[in-house]
C-alpha cells in the first residue's frame, strides 16, 4: 500500500486553504457580549448598536459592514488557534463564521481540515461536500472529497472526484497522482502505471522525480523478475533527478533486502548518510540494523543524528545509554543516563538501568537509593527490590535487607523473584523455618515456579528433610527437564545419601551436558563416581572441578578423598589442608584436619620400605 494514499497526503492541500476575508480586525471590531438571561441591565445605548436596514421586503437586517468584520475575527480567530493546535477551539471559531457569512465554501474546508486533524472523517467530509456545493468549481475542495472518499475505500466516488478536478483542469498535476494511488489500492498496477508516466512526462509537473518514486513503489510490489528490476530502475530514476530524496533510498534499500542483498542495502544507506545531509529515517533503519549486527559503535553514530532531529529524544538516548552499558562503558552510560533522568524523573525504566550501572561498578549507596525510588507500580519494581537487599546484604547490612525486601513483599506479592530473595535473606540469618514458611506462601501463590520451588528443597535440606527434598527436587524437573541445579542437587543429594547412584550418575552427566563448565556440576559428578568405587575417573572430574572453583572447601576435601584412595597421598594431604584453609565451619576445619592427621599418624606405623622398591611405587601413584 502506498503511503500517498492515506489522509496525511491531504495536509499540503489543507495547508493552502488559508484565504481570509476581506478586513483585518482590531480590538474596536470585537461585539460586546452579554446574556440577556442572566443580566439584561447594563445594554450598551442604542445609537452605538449596529443599525438595523431594511432589505426590499421591509424586513430589518444587520449593517453588512458589521457582519464582514465579525466573520473576519472568528476566521482570525480560527486560524490562530489552528496554528497553536487547538483543533476544538479552531472549530469553534470556524463554525461562528459561519453564523455571519452562510456563503463562504473557504470556511467549510477549513472546516473540514480541523475535523480530519481530530480524525473526524464523517465530520470532514460533511464540510468538504458542503464546499463543493457551495462552490462545484472549487478544485481543492473535490480533491479533498477524493481523498476522503478513499481513505473511506470508496472508491467509485473518489474517482468520480479526481475525474471532476481533470475536466474542469486537464494541466492539473494532483489528480493523476491520486487516481494512480487509487489503482494501486486496488491492485492494478499497470494502470497505476500509466498515470505515473503521464506525470512524470509532464512538463508542467514540478516534481517528476516523485513519480518515478511512486512508478518504483507499484512495481516494487510485484515479485515478478521484470518489474523487480523496473522497481530498481524507477528509484534510481528519482535519485538521478533528486540525489537528496531518502524515501527513494530506503525504497531501494528495502528492495534489495526483499532480495536477501543486505550488504548492499547497507552500503547504498551508508553512502547517502556520506554525501548528503545525514538524514533521521536512513539513521534509524541502520541503528537498528548495526545494534541486530553487534556493531554497537556504528549504530550509535547513527543514534547521534537521530538524537538532533527525532520527536522522542528520550527514547533515542536511551538506546544510546543501552548500547554504552553494552560496551561497558561506564561512565559515558552513567552520564547519558542522569542527564535523561534530569528531564524525565518520572521514567522508572532509565532510573532502574541507572542503578544497575551504579551496581556494576560498585556504587552499591548509589544503586540502592535508585532501586528504591522506583514505585510499586513499575514494572521493574520486583527486580529492583531484589537488587537493593542483594546489595545491602553484601554491604553487610542484613537487617535493613530483610527490611527491604519484607516491604517489597507487602506492596507487591505477585513477583516470585521477591520471594526467593527473601527466603536466602533468612537462610543467611539462619532462619530456616522462616525461609521456609515465605516460600511455601510463594509456591501457593506459583505452584509452577521451578526456581522457588528449587529454593523450598534447599532450605528443607537445611532442615534435614532429605525425603521433602528429592520429591521437590523431582517436582522442579518435572516443571523443568533442563534446571541445571535442580539436576545437580537431586543427584548430589542421592550420592549423600549413598542411593540411587547410576541414577544419579545420569542427572550428573545431564547437567554437565548444559553446563559443561561448572564447577559444582563437575564435583557432583566426580564424587558419585566416587561413591561407585571409580577412583580413576573420580579424579579427572574432581580435577576439572577445583580448576573451575578452586576457593571452594569440600571440593576440594572430594578432590583430596579421591587421591587419598588412589594412595597419592602427599596430594591428598595438599588438599586436605587447602580444604581446611577454605573452610569457615569450625567444627568442619576439625574434621578435615582429623583426615590429615590419620594420613600421618598411618605414615608413622607403616614400615619404610626399601628405596628400590619405594621409588618405582612413587613413580606409579604419580602418573594416576
């Protein structure tokens, strides 16, 4: 469909239709008003009202001079408060001088613009038929009805008007235009066609290259090889005559992404941007196409001239500020987003992204005064709850955590993520039964919730319920086949408990499968294949394990059980203690340091061997 065929083609003919009468007013002109129903006793005297004369019949009529110059101050009137874009007192205006001058065709298509600004097509076309009533040689006003009468697919009587406006101005440019678009709105190309060509063979014609662009945009619809190529051809036609015309570029441009040729789409974008004054609509379909690309410094070259000209800046230099965060940078994000926030305070959405720069580059005070201004209404208000207590609780400030998050909860109970912060509060606080009971509160809330109910079977954990656990557990990979954490701690918890090991050998190599890189899955799996007695294989994955997390104590306290059942037992006793250096339980530091005691105090009752045959033992526990 073609974009000439809408309504908005009709404003540069509502544009023109600014004749006024013949006075100009001041403020002397203006009628004194007053309601006789309310106050009737302060008339101005009678020798200064307009002086009544008599028409051939006897009857008393107004002075005419005086019925000019009040339709001149409401036409004044009305087009002062057309151009201020009050349509509704414009109309006002418009429908009083109507009141001192019945006759005037100019101000029903005044009318009739005012109307079609509000959308009021029936309204506007009531005038418009109006004005061709009043006037059947007013060539603007048939042209509008034409254009009414399309925008409304009535278009027998649309034609009728264009066909009107040619018989009574055969050298009339516009109403070719519009008869073509018509065509083309009903699927008859050729026909279209021909109107074009007419046009654009037409001396007379003022812009021809707007011809061959709309030539371009018919056949640019239809996919046959041919009229692709005349597509192609029409566009370059209309650049050769108007080298600034960017509706012509991005036509051509779409034409070759329709032909999967994006490369040279972008080059003929990019090149227009180069020659000509940068235009925003190419800007916006390149920023889009850069940011989709990963070419984040040249989409927000593009930005940059969007940012001069666009009816929402805001919007612009958000995304802007986006692709800045993207490439970490910072500072320029952080500045792009306050000078935002400065002139819409109100945009929960700028302030939350400004709170996560602040976060990720551990402006924790900062962060959190942000997440916290942001309303319960918000969208973002459920994840910026959760950032604020995760924030505190990590600047070692539990209490006020809880009570950000206990608040959130209270204002908005329909976000899962609330609760699972919450309950991993109360889990630090060692508060498992409170953790418990808030998240039992969510899961009746979001029986579906893989991630809460993940969470449920953790704090059960705590508590030692280790039957609650695997039936939950089951229940997340129920909801959830590929929860990585619910496939590792079902399988973790079967080898603590020394059951179900092939199965859980299984859930163990599925999470690897997901996750082939992470360090707890690693560990799970190492320490079944422990359980199972496969201390070879144990170790590769336990190896791999403490390679990904090597701050973490049981893995390896596992690590160092494998090479210890292995007889590597100097590296058992160099895990061992990095176990126990790791570890912050006391009682569990005691009980690794106990494995390293045992492991000397058996070194000390075992007889030393002979070197001839230590050496070569040595040298076999190694190469394990």
């Amino acid at each position: 469909m073609l974009p000439f065929t809408r309504t908005a083609l009709l404003a540069p003919i509502l544009l023109s239709l600014t004749a006024c009468a013949t006075f100009t007013t001041n403020d002397n002109d203006k009628a004194p008003y007053f309601e006789a129903s309310f106050d009737d006793k302060n008339r101005a005297p009678a020798s200064l009202t307009p002086p009544p004369i008599s028409n051939k019949d006897g009857e008393a009529t107004l002075d005419p001079v005086y019925m000019r110059t009040q339709a001149d101050y409401y036409f004044s009137m009305g087009e002062a408060y057309s151009l201020e874009g009050n349509q509704q007192k414009a109309i006002e205006a418009f429908k009083m001088v109507l009141i001192y001058d019945q006759n005037s065709p100019t101000v029903n298509m005044r009318l009739a613009g005012e109307y079609l600004k509000q959308g009021m097509i029936s309204e506007s076309l009531m005038q418009a038929e109006e004005a061709a009533k009043k006037d059947p040689k007013n060539v603007d006003a048939h042209l509008l009805l034409g254009g009414l009468y399309s925008s409304m697919k009535m278009y027998p009587k649309a034609m009728d008007q264009y066909n009107l406006v040619l018989k009574m101005n055969p050298s009339n440019t516009e109403a070719p235009l519009y008869i073509g678009a018509l065509y083309s709105e009903q699927k008859q190309p050729d026909k279209a066609v021909k109107y074009f060509e007419t046009l654009a063979k037409n001396s007379d014609y003022a812009t021809p290259y707007l011809a061959h662009y709309y030539i371009g945009r018919v056949r640019m619809e239809q996919p046959e090889a041919k009229y692709q190529k005349a597509a192609e051809e029409s566009f370059k036609k209309a650049l050769s005559l108007k080298a600034e015309f960017p509706d012509a570029v991005l036509s051509l441009g779409a034409l070759y992404m329709k032909q999967k040729n994006e490369s040279k789409a972008i080059t003929l974008y990019r090149n227009y941007q180069k020659e000509n004054t940068p235009s925003p609509k190419i800007a916006e379909v390149l920023a889009q196409t850069f940011i989709e690309q990963g070419k984040y410094e040249l989409a927000y070259d593009q930005l940059e001239v969007m940012e001069q000209s666009s009816d929402e800046p805001l919007n612009v230099r958000m995304k802007m500020a986006l692709i800045l965060i993207e490439q970490k940078k910072y500072p320029q994000a952080t500045e792009k987003l306050e000078q935002i926030l400065k002139e819409a305070p109100e945009s929960d959405k700028v302030r939350f992204y400004l709170g996560a720069v602040y976060e990720e580059t551990h402006q924790g005070d900062k962060a959190v005064r942000e997440f916290k201004k942001i309303p319960a209404t918000s969208t973002f208000f459920g994840e910026a709850t959760v950032h604020a207590a995760y924030l505190l609780k990590g600047m070692n400030k539990l209490d006020e955590a809880v009570e950000v998050i206990s608040k959130g909860l209270a204002e908005r109970n329909d976000q899962p993520q609330i609760y699972a912060m919450y309950a991993s509060l109360l889990d630090e606080k060692n508060d498992f039964k409170g953790a418990a009971k808030v998240l039992e509160q969510g899961l009746a809330k979001f029986p579906d919730n893989a991630q809460l109910r993940f969470y449920f079977g953790t704090i059960n954990d705590r508590l030692g319920k280790k039957d609650v656990v695997v039936n939950e557990m089951k229940k997340v990979l129920e909801l959830d086949p590929n929860h990585v954490q619910g496939l590792n701690y079902l399988a973790f918890t079967w080898a603590e408990m020394n059951q179900n090991l092939p199965d859980a050998e299984k859930l163990a190599r599925r999470a690897l499968e997901l996750e082939p890189q992470d360090g707890y899955v690693l560990d799970t799996l190492g320490w079944i294949l422990y359980k199972q007695a496969k201390f070879n294989e144990s170790i590769k994955f336990l190896e791999a394990a403490y390679k990904y997390q090597g701050t973490v104590s049981v893995i390896a306290e596992h690590l160092g059980d494998a090479y210890y059942k292995q007889s590597m037992i100097e590296k058992a006793k160099k895990m061992y203690r990095k176990a126990a250096d790791l570890e912050t339980d006391k009682s569990k530091v005691q009980e690794i340091r106990n494995k390293i005691t045992a492991i000397e105090k058996q070194e000390l009752s075992s007889p030393r061997l002979p070197a001839s045959v230590e050496a070569p033992l040595a040298a076999e526990h190694s190469s394990k």
